[in-house]
C-alpha cells in the first residue's frame, strides 16, 4: 500500500516536472540562464520574477495569480519565472540566492539622469533587486509592481510651467503632454515614456489646473501657444488630450487615434523616433517569442477582452 502510493506520488512528479508552469503563457516569460540578463537587465522595464520548483504546493497555488499579474502587468512591468528545478537554472537560482519556493522578486533599473551625458549615466545591468515579501495575492503583487515603475513623466502643477517645459532651450525637440482628467500618472504613461526615454520629454498636467490658460503665451511659439489657449474647452469636451510639441519649429500634433492604448499611441510616437523598446521594435519581437515559446514572432497578437474596454490611460489601476 505504501508502495503503491510512492510510486504514485513519483509518477506525479514526473508529469509536472515535463513542463514548466507558464511554457504556453502568453504574458508570463520563462527564463533561463541563457536569457535571464538580456531580459531583466538590458531593458529600461520593471520585472518580477517568480523563482518556483513545479513540485512545491505554494508555487502551484500561487500559478494563477502570477497569470493574473502579467496579463494586468502587460506592457508596463515585465512578469517572468525560472523553473529552479531544472538543471540549467540550478546556478541561477543559487547566485539569486533562492532558498525556499516560490520567492519573488522585483528587478528595477537603475534612475538614468537624463540631462546628464550618455557615458556618465549608469549603466543598465546595475539593476537592483528586492524580495518581495507582502501578501501573494494578486492586488498587492501587482501593486507592488507598479510603485517599482521608473517614472519620468513630470507633472505640471500649474499651466504657467509650460514657459520651461516648452519654451527656452532643450535638447530634445519633442515633448508629450498628457493634459489629464485625473491628477495621477497613469501607470502606462509612465511605461511608454520608459520607451522614448531620452528622445521625447513627458510631462502631465491636470485639467483642472488649465483654468485662465487663455490668455497664456510662451515667447516665440506662437503656434503653440494658441494650442494652449483653446486646451481648455477641449480638455472640458472629451476625457484627456495627448499631445507632441515640436519646440523646434512650433508645431504640435494632436493624439487622434482609438483607442487609447499603449500600441495605438506607440504607433503615434513612432513618426517622431524610433524606440529601443515597446511596440513594433525588435526587443518585443524577442520577448514576444519568448513567452510564445516559439521561434518566429507573430504579427499581431490576440487581445485580451479586458483591455479593449475603457481606456487605460483613464484607469486608476490598468
Ligand atoms: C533606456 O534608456 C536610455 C535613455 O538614456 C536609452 O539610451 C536606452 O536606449 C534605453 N533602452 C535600452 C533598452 O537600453
Ligand atoms: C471647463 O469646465 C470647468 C468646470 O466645469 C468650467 O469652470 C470652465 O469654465 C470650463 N472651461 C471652458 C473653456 O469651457
Ligand atoms: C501650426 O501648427 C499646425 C498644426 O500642426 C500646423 O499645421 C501649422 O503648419 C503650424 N504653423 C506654423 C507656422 O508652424
């Protein structure tokens, strides 16, 4: 009898232990000591890394939050997974230093100075880690994750700080402005400035700060200051603008696509730069294969239903 239960408990675990958790996952990244620094390290991008063995009760209980997380996560922190029992990440998991499963933890790059010459930013293998140590459930972890997101986006706490965010002198010629329902940096606003870091400045304000504006100018915009002097009424028509000005040759474009997501407005962005990360640029088609698991990329991947309702940059949480 006792036999026969050992033998069915091994045979068990050789199911299990065939595939990792998140092989077909379409959100989730498994990693391996051959990929592990190219995807936590050379990225400008968050990531939480679950450490598992498939055998260890918690970390199966802990399988569909991690799922929950990275769809939620999509596109603003990277969500991956080392399988700690397989043989290869055996050394990847000890330098980690993971003594017990499931342990997560958090990469975040380093604050990158941007008015600070290229050479003398720090470099981006110096991520620092944390383990996290709050609830594993889904709300906290993602939480969690979201509070670990670099943010470049400055916020403008009165309409008269568009004289230095848009007028005098920049290295950059473009800035973003989201002018915004709500007085709070949407997580996705934050990821997408993480894309065009160091080639478009981002900057928000509040809509209820635009009170007066008309009668606003910045010396020699002309054009873009009679943009700012009608935002107003537009910001009061529909729920947040998001605009590009050109501070070089006083133009600005006005975001008009549906809807209002990270792809659509990356595709906006890409007339004025070409990103190192986000849609359309050859580290998504990386990652993408990765979590697919398969070697080409595919072109357009399937939307979940949750993102196509409401608008993301609207959200409190996404
Ligand atoms: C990260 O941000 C810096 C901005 O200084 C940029 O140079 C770099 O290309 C970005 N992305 C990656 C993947 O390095
Ligand atoms: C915009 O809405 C606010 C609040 O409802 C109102 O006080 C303001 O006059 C409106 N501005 C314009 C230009 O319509
Ligand atoms: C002002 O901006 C508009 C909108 O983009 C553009 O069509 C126009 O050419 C600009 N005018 C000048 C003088 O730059």
């Amino acid at each position: 009898m006792v036999w026969i239960q050992w033998s069915f408990w091994l045979f068990c675990l050789s199911l299990v232990r065939a595939e990792g958790f998140y092989k077909s996952d379409p959100n989730v990244i498994e990693l391996t000591s051959a990929n592990f620094d190219k995807v936590i390290q050379r990225t400008n991008y968050t990531t939480l890394v679950e450490f598992y063995a498939p055998w260890c009760g918690y970390c199966q209980q802990l399988k569909r939050s991690i799922q929950s997380a990275a769809k939620s996560l999509d596109g603003v922190v990277q969500v991956a997974a080392v399988n700690c029992d397989e043989a290869v990440n055996k050394n990847l998991c000890a330098q980690n230093r993971i003594t017990s499963y499931p342990t997560i933890m958090v990469y975040r790059p380093p604050k990158i100075a941007l008015d600070r010459p290229y050479e003398e930013r720090p470099k981006l293998h110096n991520h620092a880690n944390e383990v996290y140590k709050g609830e594993r459930k889904l709300k906290p972890m993602v939480d969690f994750a979201l509070s670990r997101v670099k943010n470049y986006v400055k916020k403008l706490l009165r309409f008269t700080k568009f004289e230095q965010a848009l007028g005098g002198t920049h290295k950059n010629q473009y800035a973003m402005v989201l002018f915004s329902k709500r007085d709070k940096i949407p997580p996705l606003f934050k990821a997408i400035t993480l894309d065009w870091l160091g080639m478009i400045d981002a900057f928000l304000i509040w809509n209820d700060k635009l009170a007066g504006i008309s009668d606003f100018e910045i010396a020699n915009l002309p054009n873009i200051s009679q943009f700012l002097q009608q935002i107003e009424s537009k910001a009061n028509e529909t729920n947040s603008v998001f605009v590009v000005f050109d501070r070089f040759n006083d133009d600005y474009h006005l975001f008009e696509g549906e809807p209002f997501n990270k792809k659509a407005i990356a595709e906006f962005l890409h007339q004025f730069g070409t990103p190192n990360e986000g849609p359309s640029t050859k580290r998504e088609s990386f990652l993408t294969a990765l979590k697919t698991n398969k070697k080409a990329p595919k072109k357009s991947k399937p939307k979940s239903k949750s993102k196509s309702k409401g608008s993301p940059m609207e959200q409190d949480e996404l």
